[in-house]
C-alpha cells in the first residue's frame, strides 16, 4: 500500500487539491448566490452583469435588444426586436466553468507568479469568449429557432468546454511544475 501511495503521490495530491480548491470555491460561491437574493440587481449581481452586457454587443449589433427581469423565475429575458429569444440564467454567467478551471490549474499550480497571472487571464478570457458565446447564440435563436437544441446543447457548450480543455492543455505543458518534475 505504501508503495502505492509513494508511486501515485502526484496523482494524489492533484485529485485532492483539485477536490479541495473546487468545493471552496463552490461554497464561496453558493454563500454569494444564497446573498445575492435579495439585492438591487436580479438575479445576482453577476449574472446581471452578464445580461447587460449581452444587451449592449447585440444592440452595437444593429438589434434593438431589451434584457429585463424574468417575472416568474431568477433570469433575465432577452428580448431582440420585440421577440423573447432567451433566459439569461445564473449558469450563464460562467462562473461555475471558471470555479472548474481555476480549480484545475491550482492542483496542477506552477510557480506563483505564472499560477497567478495564467489563472487571471485565463478567467478574464473564459468569461469574454462566453459573452460572445452568448451574443452568437442569441442572435442564432432569434434567425433559427427551430436550431434551438443544436445550437443551446452541443455547438455553444462545446465552445466554452473546448476552450477551457485548450487552456488546461497549454498549462500543462508549458507552466505547470508538475511536468518538469515527471521530466527530471
């Protein structure tokens, strides 16, 4: 069992690190959307954030784009020329795919300053591709409706996930300390 655990330490250590950083993260960011619920800005702030600035790109689009509170549930209803087209919800907002990512470069953690700086461009750069992620879908749903299902559950998801596997790959191979040790 020893020799298991001494063979597998890496391994290890990434498993549990990874366990730990994405379930303290996820609790943070439960308490901020159990906080959240009832402030100015609906659903939470974040997401609110997200639905805005869907509204303004698709409206530098030439659209006319309104994005209001949903009266029967915690979302924004996108509205492009007078025709509801989407609910921007809490799991829009790519939160929880950043919690995913960051929890993935911390057990797989460089030196600091790389971590640092590699999970801060990587989150600003996961939550711009999703923005447009979005506009694309949006303004898709508005032309093709009948798309919905394609275009909602495989192109979109495959963007963001494909991008978010891109950047995990880079780490690895370029920043992460646990390459050169496996290479010394």
């Amino acid at each position: 069992m020893k020799k298991l655990l001494i063979k597998y330490k890496l391994v290890i250590r990434f498993i549990l690190t990874f366990l730990l950083v994405y379930i303290l993260l996820s609790l943070s960011y439960k308490f901020y959307l159990d906080f959240s619920k009832h402030t100015k800005f609906y659903p939470d702030y974040i997401t609110h954030l997200v639905a805005k600035q869907i509204e303004h790109l698709i409206g530098d689009l030439g659209y006319d784009v309104h994005v209001v509170p949903h009266p029967d549930e915690p979302s924004m209803k996108l509205i492009i020329n007078k025709k509801f087209v989407a609910r921007i919800i809490e799991g829009c907002n790519s939160i929880s795919v950043i919690i995913m990512f960051a929890s993935f470069i911390v057990a797989f953690s460089g030196r600091l300053k790389q971590t640092v700086m590699f999970l801060f461009s990587g989150c600003v750069l996961i939550y711009v591709v999703n923005l447009f992620r979005i506009v694309i879908l949006s303004i898709g749903l508005y032309h093709y409706p009948w798309r919905r299902e394609i275009l909602h559950t495989v192109i979109f998801p495959a963007i963001i996930y494909g991008m978010v596997f891109f950047l995990w790959m880079i780490w690895v191979r370029h920043f992460a300390t646990i390459n050169r040790k496996q290479n010394e």
